[in-house]
C-alpha cells in the first residue's frame, strides 16, 4: 500500500479522503488495462471512469465548480495504477474544460456526456507552427452567411482520432496576437473535419494531426464571447497544470513503490541492496521529492478551490517541479533495477517513457519558468 499519510494534510477535508480511498479501491479492482489496442483501451477507460462516477468530478455542471484538489486526487491515483487511465481521465477533463468554465446550457449538454463516459473529449489547441506560443495561432474562424468558417491545422491533439467532440481555438481576427482568438465547440463529426495523420509517441496515447478545411459551424458553437479564446485557454491550463504535476506525482510515488520492494529483495554480497548507504541516500532524495511535488501540487489546488481567480505562478510551480522531479526519481527507480529497469514488462521501464512527455505538455518546463520569473517581476 502506497504512503497515504498526506491525505491528513489541512489541503483536504474528509470528502478528499472519501473519495481517494474509495478510488484506490475501484483501481485494484479495474487496473490495470490491457495496452495492446489502445484507442479502445481508451474508450474502455472512458466508458468504466464514466459508469464508476469518476468522471462526474472533470467537469462542472450548472450551480457547480470544479474541485481542483479532487481533481489532482483522482489524476495521482489513476497515474500510480495505470498512465493510460490518468490519460483517459484528464482528456475528458481537459477537452471540456472550457465549457465547464465558460459553456452555454445547450452546449453543456456534451458536457454531460463526457461526465458519463458516453462521449470522448478532446482540445485542439496546438498548431505545427504554434505549440508553446498559443498567440501564434493560424488557424482562422470567419464568419459567414451560416455562422462560422473555420480553415487551419492542429497537431498533438490528445484522442484526436476517437474524440466525439474538440474545443477548438481559433483566430477571429478582433485584434493582433491573442487578443484576436476565440473558442468554439465543434462535433467531430462535421463536415470538413479530417485526421491527417495519427501521431506514435514512446508511450502510446491517441494523438493526431488534424486539418480543418471550411469547416462551418453555427453561431452558438463559439463559447463565451469572441475574442475571449486566448483567456478562455489560460483559465482551462490554469487549472488542469496543477492536475498535470499530480500525474507525475502518481508516476514518482509508483517509482517508489518499485525501488523499495526491488531494494529490500535483492541481494549484493550477502546483504539486502537496502543495506547499502549509497542505496539509502538515493531512496531519501526520491521520497524528498514525492513531499516536496505533493506539497506544491496540493498548496496550488488549495489555492484554487478558495476561490482565487488565477493561480498561474502556483500552478506553474506545481507542474515545474513535480514533473522534473518525477522523471528523476523513476530514472533512479530504473537504475536501482539494473538491466530489469529497461526491460519491457517492468513497471519502471513503462513509467520512464510515460513521464518524459509531461515536461513538454500543456506547457512545456521553459514555459514554466518564465511564468513564474514574470509573477514575481511583476
């Protein structure tokens, strides 16, 4: 059994830890899954997060907020069991988080869909030519005679391919930069819509190149206001980056779960592998940085859930170092393995490949750097 001591931590209250052990349990029962296929790995997580009421906590409905620590909660310990269930979770999360914040009744209505694992998400946000620069966003929203027209590319869409519904951002041409984007709701079934390419990456997720060809969509497609897109994205990454550093959470605490029982099993010279000082030394920088990511990921989803507007630099922080700090300690949980640690079929060697992309996604460790160096210039 994983270190569940930080659920007494004052970040959470006894519906946190209701809900982390009743999850705890439902993954013991349904993780991991079989990878071999994995788009309908995915829609298969989708469907049991939907039916086991897990996915009602990624979105918000009318009157309702989104509870960013259960959130990170639910991210850390799907993560811990399986990546690709993380994965799925987040996606539905993510891809309507811009409704859950700034959506319409009718459009609420895909809402409650990926709620229940009836429908796939997806948020198409990067371009070939814009990944961690969103106000270099090409592709163009126009309106016409019949509402919207939208003509670009998107590539590393997550579930691009298997998504029933994309959040779209695009370029309406209000003003220069980001302050002329805005975000629309589109079907992945319109017309105009087409997957270019499927994209493979070292851990397998769903992932595509999409092209939009005067794609037409009504007026009520576009969420919030135009010209909003740009805030509309902060405020959805403001929220899902603490999420992205409690999936790395997930993959460290893993990590260490491995190194621990690989340490005290194998044997050098007669005596435990944990017996060694060296050894010793590596497994107490590995659990400084479990706490010290746990801290800040929780500290930034606390902050969130009180209420304030924006939590840019503590959800920067959290990403940052939870992510950096993950990949060091499961490639030490690698190294501790030996040959094993490479070896396909060893939790630690799936976990090397799953983490590195979490460094580079919704905003890359760079990124984080200069959002955090611009909050405390400011």
């Amino acid at each position: 059994m994983p270190d569940q001591s930080f659920l007494s931590w004052p970040f959470f209250e006894d519906r946190h830890r209701a809900l982390a052990a009743g999850l705890e349990t439902w993954c013991a029962s349904h993780l991991p899954v079989d990878h071999g296929d994995v788009d309908a790995a995915c829609r298969s997580l989708v469907a049991m997060l939907g039916a086991g009421g897990w996915l009602q906590h990624s979105g918000a409905g009318l009157g309702e907020k989104l509870d960013v620590r259960s959130l990170c909660l639910i991210r850390e310990t799907l993560a811990r069991h399986d990546g690709l269930a993380d994965f799925a979770f987040a996606m539905q999360g993510l891809g309507m988080g811009a409704v859950s914040l700034f959506g319409s009744d009718p459009q609420r209505e895909w809402l409650g869909r990926t709620r229940a694992g009836t429908a796939i998400a997806g948020f198409a946000l990067t371009e070939p030519g814009s990944g961690s620069d969103v106000a270099a966003t090409a592709t163009t929203a126009v309106r016409g005679p019949q509402g919207w027209v939208l003509n670009g590319e998107k590539t590393y869409i997550s579930n691009g391919g298997i998504a029933d519904v994309y959040v779209i951002i695009a370029r309406t041409g209000e003003a220069p930069g980001a302050k002329g984007l805005s975000a629309f709701l589109l079907p992945a079934d319109t017309p105009g819509l087409r997957v270019v390419e499927r994209i493979e990456v070292i851990a397998p997720h769903p992932l595509a190149h999409l092209a939009l060809r005067d794609v037409t969509l009504p007026e009520t497609a576009l969420i919030g206001r135009a010209a909003d897109g740009f805030k509309i994205a902060m405020s959805v990454l403001d929220v899902f980056r603490s999420t992205v550093g409690a999936a790395a959470l997930g993959f460290a605490r893993r990590a260490l779960d491995e190194a621990l029982a690989r340490v005290q099993s194998r044997r050098i010279q007669g005596a435990a592998l944990s017996e060694l000082q060296m050894v010793q030394g590596h497994l107490a920088d590995m659990a400084l940085q479990v706490d010290a990511s746990a801290l800040l990921i929780y500290r930034a989803a606390w902050v969130k859930d009180q209420g304030a507007a924006r939590v840019s630099r503590e959800a920067a922080m959290a990403k940052l170092y939870a992510t950096e700090a993950a990949q060091k300690v499961i490639d030490m949980a690698v190294q501790l393995h030996g040959g094993d640690g490479v070896r396909h079929g060893f939790a630690v060697e799936a976990l090397y490949r799953e983490i590195r992309a979490l460094r580079i996604y919704e905003g890359a460790s760079d990124v984080q750097r200069i959002v955090i160096a611009r909050s405390i210039l400011g």
